[in-house]
C-alpha cells in the first residue's frame, strides 16, 4: 500500500473510526468465518439436523416405565391402606414406519450438511466481491486524486497561457471545468470507499461499523485450461449436493409411505406388586405378550396406494431436477471459464493502453508546453489518458471479479 493510497485512506475513514483496520485476504475469510450470521445460521441448522438424526433412534430402544401408587377405600368393607407397584417394559421387534423415519433423518442431515456447504461457497463469493470492490475502491481514490493533479495542473498551464495571449478563452474555462469535473469524481471516490467498506463489514458480519482497509492488489491469476473431462469439478460442487440430498429425502419418503404395508411387531413384559407396605413384596403378578398388527383400510394399503404414487412423483420430479441442475452446472463452468478467459486477456490489453496513453501524455505535455502542439489535440491525448487510467482500472476489477466466478463455479468453499 502506498503512503498516497494511505493517506488517502485516513482522509476517507469517518472522523470518530480513526485508522482503518488493514486486513489481508486469509484474515478477511476468518473474521468472516466467526462473525458471519448466515454461515452462523446454517452451522445451527446442520446441528439441529444431527440432533434429529440421533434422535430419530429412539423408536428402537426399548422402553421401560415404572410406577408406584397408594389408594385409600372403604367402598367394600372396613378403610384399607393399598399400595401397588409396577414396572412394564416394551420392545417394537418391527417397525418400517421407525426405519423410514431414521433414514428420512439421515436425508436431512445430509441435506443440512450439503446447505452448509453451499453457504460457506456463496459466502466465499460475496466475501471475495466485496473484498475486490474494496481494493478497487482504494485503487480508485488515488488513480482520482492523480487525475485531479492532472486536471489541475493542466488548467493552470492553459490559463497562463491565456493570461499570456496565447490561448483563447474558450479553451481556459474548458481546462477549468475539466478540474471542477475532477474535484467532483475525487469526492465521489471517497464516497464510493466508505460504501465498499460498509459493504465488506457487513459481508464479515461485524456487530458494529468499523472501518477497514483491503491489503493486495487486483491482478488475477492465469486461468487455467478448460478440463476435458469437467464432470469431476462439476459434482464437487455444493448445490448439485443438495439437490442430490432432495433426491435421498424423496426416496425417504417412498419408504415411509410403503411402511403401512408392513406390519408392526411389538412385545411387552409387566411385573406388578400390591400390599399394605410402600414397596409391597407379596401378592405380585405379571404378563406378557407380543402383538402383530396390520391396518387394513383407514391408513392401510388402501390409502398407502395413493401415498406411494404421490412419493414417486416427487421422487421423479427431484431426479429431474437434479438432472437440471447437473446441465445448468456445466453450461455455468464452461461459461465462468470463458468470461475468465477474457477478463483476464482484456486486463492486458488495457495495461498495455494505458502505458501507452501515459507515455503520450508526457509528450503531449512536453509539446504543448513548448508551443509544438495546438491545444485540441494536447486535450484529445491527456483526456485518452485519464479514460485509460479509469478503464485499466475497471478492466483489472472485472477479470478479478471473473476469476471469483470461476471459484464459485467450481464450487469453493470459504476457506478454499
């Protein structure tokens, strides 16, 4: 960071923040990877699912019940004290509708799971948009103020030499209004930093405003050849995971309606006591038994008809949305690689412009100054200059923001 660019900085941060909080990229990911309430969010919700999960279980634990009672009465004779003590247990042996329900758990964990996922990528991409934005924010500020002393300078050289009588006055007041232009774009620039700042805080997911600073520079990487085969990045990526978990938690679902044609098995066991005492030892007695049950109509194979075509249909229906979703993933890859491609070879081209159109400014400059060059074309070149500084900029923003895209379409996750 340069000390222009810093002292820029200090001069844009909000009086009451003081010096703004430099953060590199890796510090950017971990601030937001504890603060961030939408990664937050689904971390909560992936824990709730596993809890589910684990407790979907005990439908297949035993149960034991324990009771004991004392009843006062004289309806069959003299007042007797009675006590009674019991204890049951009980075991379901078969159960489909358990089974379903813990495999349509299992479905939503890995949904769950796969939604994690998929926030931790998309957090990656805003993270990284905003993060850029702020670099190009930063970037902007000091390419404006070396406009503004461009304009400037120029404004002075023109009146002096209208002062002198070898300039008109139409081209002073251009010169002069080109300098207001720049005062105005210097402090639309310190704007524009304050809401990519605002912006990058809220992505972090910062209680409060605080004001940051981005460290690194806007040149992309190379992209790298399109692979032959782009199956294997295409099924690493996080929303085709959770359309596949819709498809388990469809197929659930089919289960769970087929689970009424089952029957269900369960057995008991009690063992009871009762006598004068709170925990009588004598008079006791005890059962057991099993019981195998089948409906037949009133939520038995009559309605399981219709409940099983109803899950099919949306066990298909999640099949071709997966299938969808598989071929708009690939489309994506292909289409994030080519605007990679292109940003990057266009990030290029306008470096090798604006080195030109500086090298032409000094010249012009040069020329001008000496009374070799009229005023129209010195103002064409030192204009075609300050376009290249503002394009050379933009063009470096969007081939970063591209390769952002292309992360995101391979499917990176936040700390990738």
């Amino acid at each position: 960071m340069t000390p222009a660019l810093w002292a820029a900085l200090l001069l844009a941060a909000p009086s009451h923040a003081g010096e703004p909080r430099v953060l590199t990229w890796p510090e950017a990911i971990a601030a937001a990877r504890r603060e961030n309430p939408e990664l937050s969010s689904s971390r909560h919700a992936a824990a709730a699912s596993r809890q589910s999960y684990l407790g979907s279980y005990d439908g297949l634990l035993p149960s034991l019940s324990l009771s004991n009672g004392w009843s006062d009465s004289n309806s069959a004779g003299p007042t007797t004290n009675h006590w009674d003590a019991s204890g049951t247990l009980g075991m379901s042996l078969l159960d489909m509708g358990t089974v379903a329900g813990i495999r349509r758990a299992k479905a939503g964990l890995d949904r769950a799971g796969a939604n994690l996922r998929l926030a931790a990528a998309t957090l990656r991409f805003n993270l990284r948009r905003a993060f850029l934005q702020l670099l190009q924010a930063q970037e902007n500020l000091e390419v404006s103020g070396t406009i503004h002393g461009i304009r400037k300078k120029s404004s002075e050289l023109v009146r002096l030499r209208y002062d002198s009588g070898r300039e008109s006055k139409g081209n002073m007041l251009r010169a002069a209004a080109q300098a207001l232009q720049a005062d105005a774009d210097l402090a639309q620039a310190g704007r524009d930093l304050g809401t990519a700042r605002r912006t990058l805080v809220r992505h972090l997911g910062l209680a409060a405003y605080e004001a940051v600073a981005a460290a690194g520079n806007l040149s992309p990487a190379e992209p790298p050849e399109f692979p032959k085969d782009p199956e294997p990045l295409i099924s690493r990526r996080p929303d085709l995971e959770v359309a596949a978990a819709q498809v388990r938690t469809a197929e659930t679902g089919v289960g769970s309606a087929r689970s009424v044609l089952w029957p269900t098995l369960s057995s008991r066991y009690s063992r009871a006591v009762a006598g004068r005492d709170a925990f009588p030892s004598d008079r006791y007695s005890w059962t057991a038994g099993a019981t195998l049950s089948l409906p037949v109509f009133g939520g038995g194979p009559t309605a399981a008809y219709r409940d099983i075509r109803a899950a099919t249909s949306d066990l298909d229906a999640a099949r071709e949305d997966l299938r969808a979703a598989r071929a708009q993933a690939a489309v994506e890859l292909e289409g994030a690689w080519s605007d990679y491609a292109r940003a990057a070879s266009q990030a290029k081209v306008q470096a090798a412009l604006l080195e030109a159109a500086r090298q032409r400014g000094e010249e012009a400059d040069i020329r001008y100054a000496s009374g070799l060059l009229s005023y129209d074309n010195w103002e064409i070149i030192s204009t075609d200059r300050v376009v290249q500084e503002r394009q050379a900029l933009q063009a470096r923003l969007n081939a970063a923001l591209a390769e952002a895209a292309w992360d995101r379409a391979l499917g990176k996750g936040l700390e990738e």
